[in-house]
C-alpha cells in the first residue's frame, strides 16, 4: 500500500494530478477493506459480485440460457455450418466455458476445458474427453449476488452465523440447479450426437467379430478332442 500511494499520490504527479487522485482514492478504497477483517472477509465472499457492480447491486448472472438447447429444433443437421447440430453445441459449450472462466482463479483458468469439436472428429480424441469432463460438470460460481443477507448487518456473532447459514443454502441450491440443468443438456446432445452412434456401433461390431471368433474357436477345440477322442479308441 506504502509502494503504491507514493507512486500515485496527486503531489508526485504534477503531469496528471486527476487520473493519480483517481488512483490514488482506489489505492486508499482497497487498502480499507483488506486492513479490516470483517470487510475483507465481505470482499472475499462476494468478490465476483463487487468487481461486476459494486456493492447494493443485485446481479443477474445467469449467463446463456441453456433451456433453448433442449430442443432439435435449434439446430438443422449434423453438418459444421453455422445451423447443425456441431457448430451449435460447440458455440453453446465455448460460451458456458467463457463465462466459467471469469469465477476462476489463476490456477484453475490454466486448465484447457475440453471443446465439443467438428463432425468429423474421432470419437476417442475428442468426444470421450469432452464428455467425461462435462458429463461431470461442476460450477465455478459462487452465486454470491443472491444472498439474502448482508452479515455485515448482523447484530452478534450468532446472527452473522445463520445469515452466513442461510446465504449458503440460497447459494448451494442455485448451483445444483446450475449442475443439473448442465448435465442434463449434456445428456441430452450425447443422445443425439452422431459421433457417440457411429462409435457404440462400432464398440458393437467388434463385440459381435469377437463373439464370433470366441465361437469358431471354441467350436474348433471340440473338433480336436473329438478327433483326440476318436484316435485314442
């Protein structure tokens, strides 16, 4: 804080006292919360809230509405121009993606999400990655903009706890319902991607080639103990 009032402080910038006043007043701001633990703790818990419309304001960050995805209708064939079902669902997926990557911290954003990819892309390559991680998709966002309390209000230790208890539930409920609803499209686009058919159809040829080879071989065995059998009488 010392560090940065200095560089910033009106008195030391005579080229640009306003921005460095501006600067300076944020400098203060912050250092204002973080030196007091109770403001701090408000600004840690609320931090995504804060950075998108400042404190009092009520955010609506539900992003993309998924529930239009329900539907074939939103898309028209399985090709990769701009209405099929690939470029739709990649679209739909890098969007999701994006939005998550602002309730991320540094380490976690490093993390490559895998993408939905094209029509033509291999099945063990592509999809089974997508789908293993989004099939177990859990939300980044703390849904921090729907508390119903502010616990900087409460009266006593006790109060801020079931504020803070309360809040929690408001939370863990808004991102299940997140969880679900993402899930849940992602099962719905699995059942109707063309790439997991021709794969199972593929897993199911070789199942059948297999048994088949397991019966010529099995049927094979019994000839030459028959044969065995036959010689030793």
């Amino acid at each position: 804080y010392r560090k940065l009032a200095l560089k910033y402080h009106p008195d030391k910038n005579p080229d640009d006292p306003e921005g460095a006043k501006q600067t300076f007043q944020l400098i203060q701001q912050a250092y204002e919360v973080l030196s007091d633990p109770q403001e701090r703790a408000w600004y840690d818990n609320h931090r995504e809230e804060i950075l998108r419309g400042g404190l009092g304001e009520r955010l609506e960050e539900e992003g993309i509405n998924l529930f239009q995805y329900f539907t074939s209708s939103c898309y028209s064939g399985f090709g990769d121009d701009d209405k099929g079902f690939y470029s739709v669902y990649r679209e739909v997926f890098n969007t999701i993606a994006k939005e998550d990557s602002e309730f991320m911290d540094e380490q976690e954003s490093d993390f490559e999400i895998p993408e939905f990819g094209k029509a033509a892309d291999d099945y063990e390559d592509v999809c089974a990655r997508f789908y293993d991680y989004w099939s177990g998709y859990t939300t980044p966002r703390t849904y921090s903009w729907l508390d119903k309390y502010d616990t900087r209000q409460g009266e006593n230790r006790w109060v801020k706890r079931k504020m803070e208890q309360e809040n929690k539930k408001i939370r863990d409920k808004a991102k299940k319902e997140r969880n679900d609803v993402i899930r849940n499209l992602v099962g719905f686009v699995r059942k109707r991607d063309k790439r997991v058919a021709a794969y199972r159809k593929k897993l199911e040829e070789k199942a059948e080639e297999n048994k088949k080879k397991t019966q010529e071989f099995q049927k094979k065995q019994r000839e030459e103990r028959k044969k065995l059998l036959q010689e030793s009488q």
